[in-house]
C-alpha cells in the first residue's frame, strides 16, 4: 500500500456536490492499493499514520501524533498511487489492486485507524471525487506499507 499523506488545517472531500467527508486539523491520506497488499499491510500502515510525530509540541519540535494532536484523518481512495509512468506517455496501472481487493483493504485502513483511536472520515470508494485541502506546513510525506 501507497500514501500520500499531508498535515491539513482542514480537507474535505466532495462527490457529485455533496460533501461526503471534512476534518479540521489533522491528516489527509490519500490511499493506493497494490494488487500484492494484503490486510497486515493495510494494518501496518493505519498504525505508521495515526503514530506518526509529524505535529507541533509546545516548543514548535514534531513530536506529537496525530492521536496525541486530537486531530482527525480524511481518508481518500487513490489507485492512481500505482500509476506506472515508465514508458510512454499515459500511466499503466497493472500494479494497482482490483476493485474487490481495493475496496476491501482501503476499509480495513480506515477500520485499524479507528480502532486505534482516530477520528476517520472518508470519501466515496470509486467516486469522482473533489478532494480540497489547506496544508499545514506544508507538511507531505510518502509511506508506504512493509515489503
């Protein structure tokens, strides 16, 4: 599993007009899934995200969490992560996971983040989404899940 994750003072995500998913303070995630991940990866990498020190403590240092922040996630499907732009000019996407698969590990992300303690909103599994966002920082980083 891919994400691109980015410390936010507020995101939202927006399908067909209606606002499927907003947050405050906190961290927008945008989620790829690869046709090898499988549900530990899916594990793993809520857990790296929701611990991850990347907020400001009193003294401006990144020490905090997302959970030690209070601040909330808005998680957004992203096979687009698995784009390979190797050869030619439009991207091949063989190493994104099928829907199915997807859809199955983008939940078990946004089920493993909650259980730990985060507040999680969503955007809509293969929807055209409007995805808007205020990045705090700018704070933006790759993760990736386990080999």
């Amino acid at each position: 599993m891919r994400a691109v994750i980015q410390r936010v003072t507020q995101a939202k995500v927006v399908v067909e007009g209606v606002t499927a998913g907003a947050i405050d303070a906190g961290l927008l995630v945008l989620l790829g899934v690869g046709k090898t991940d499988i549900p530990a990866d899916a594990d793993a990498l809520a857990e790296k995200i929701v611990h991850l020190r990347i907020f400001s403590d009193a003294a401006g240092k990144m020490n905090l969490s997302l959970l030690d922040s209070g601040g909330a996630m808005l998680a957004v499907s992203q096979f687009t992560l698995y784009g390979d732009t190797r050869k030619g000019r439009r991207p091949g996407f063989d190493d994104a996971a099928p829907a199915e698969q997807a859809r199955a590990l983008y939940e078990r992300f946004v089920e493993t983040a909650r259980v730990k303690g985060a507040r999680v909103e969503t955007g809509i599994f293969q929807a055209h989404m409007e995805v808007s966002l205020v990045n705090d920082g700018p704070v933006t980083l790759l993760v990736s899940s386990p080999a």
